[in-house]
C-alpha cells in the first residue's frame, strides 16, 4: 500500500507521515526533506532554491523522478510505504501508481506560526515565506507537469489541521486506508 500525503508549508504532513509511517510500520520517504538537502547542498535557503528550480526545471525533475523510483522499490515486493511532499499524489497517478491520496491543510496564520516557532522567526516573515513558496511551486508544478496544485480533486481524504492533533489525523487516515485496501 502507497499513501501519499500533500499539504501545503506548515501544514503538517510531514509530522503526519512520520507518525502514520510508525503506526502501520510502513517506509517513510519525504519529498520534502529531500528538497531541503538539496537547498542546504547549493548553499541557497529554501525561497532562493525555489526561484533557482523555476529556472531549472531538472531540479525538480530529478527530486520526482527519484521519488517514484524510491517508491516502486519500497513497494516491489509488497512494501508498503508512505511518501510526503506537494506533489506526490499528482506524480503518483501521473505514472499509474495506485495510492491513497490525502492532503492536510489548515488556514495560513496556523501554519505561519507553526514555521515560525519551529524556525525561530517572525509569524509576519514565515507569511511571507510561505506565500513565495507556494507562488514558487505553483509556477513550476504548471510549467513542468502542466498540474495545478490548487486542484483538489485528486484527492481521497481531505483534512483540516488547524484544530486537530496529529495523532487525530493519523487516525483518520488509517481508517481510511483500511477502507481504501479493501
């Protein structure tokens, strides 16, 4: 089983995934994190590695494709694993890969604050950094895969974080996988 979580900065995929990955004892990849290394690898913060990928759509290109491939050899033998990241359910479907869909969100000002204590910086300049990046990531997910992120018809569970616990969405989602498998 695959399930792909999306949500947007400060939403709470990531903590999700890692907790819901633990609970059913499922791989954990994040497409995420793996955007962040590569950030820290240019030397660029994540605002200024964004732009870079709008310019150069093989940054992009290569942390997808990479993903699949981690996901088809997690899932090969029956594995079955967890992935997060913005993209990863239209990237998913896109290459006829079979997945539980879900994306997580909650209102701007929660996720603001949210990156704000997790960053140690102003809620006014983690706004303004989420705003960027969603521009930045709306722009290259359009260019490059012609997919509109804002589209949320591609999901199976859509959630609400901004009054719910982690531990009460990984709940959710597991209840619904459980219906999803069947």
């Amino acid at each position: 089983m695959i399930v792909a979580i999306s949500g947007p900065p400060g939403s709470g995929k990531t903590t999700v995934a890692e907790r819901l990955a633990k609970a059913k004892g499922f791989r954990f990849l994040s497409a995420g994190s793996t955007f962040r290394e590569m950030a820290k690898d240019y030397a660029m913060s994540l605002e200024d590695f964004g732009r870079y990928a709008e310019a150069h759509q093989d940054v992009d290109r290569e942390l997808d494709a990479g993903v699949v491939r981690r996901v088809e050899e997690a899932t090969r033998n029956g594995g079955s694993v967890v992935v997060d990241g913005r993209l990863q359910p239209w990237l998913l479907q896109k290459h006829g890969i079979p997945c539980l869909k879900v994306l997580i969100d909650a209102p701007l000002d929660v996720r603001a604050q949210r990156i704000a204590g997790r960053e140690g910086k102003a809620v006014k300049q983690a706004k303004k950094e989420i705003r960027e990046r969603e521009r930045s990531e709306r722009t290259r997910y359009a260019k490059i895969y012609g997919i509109d992120i804002r589209d949320l018809g591609v999901f199976d569970l859509v959630v609400d974080s901004g009054d719910k616990s982690p531990d009460a969405i990984v709940s959710l989602v597991v209840e619904r996988t459980a219906k999803w498998a069947t």
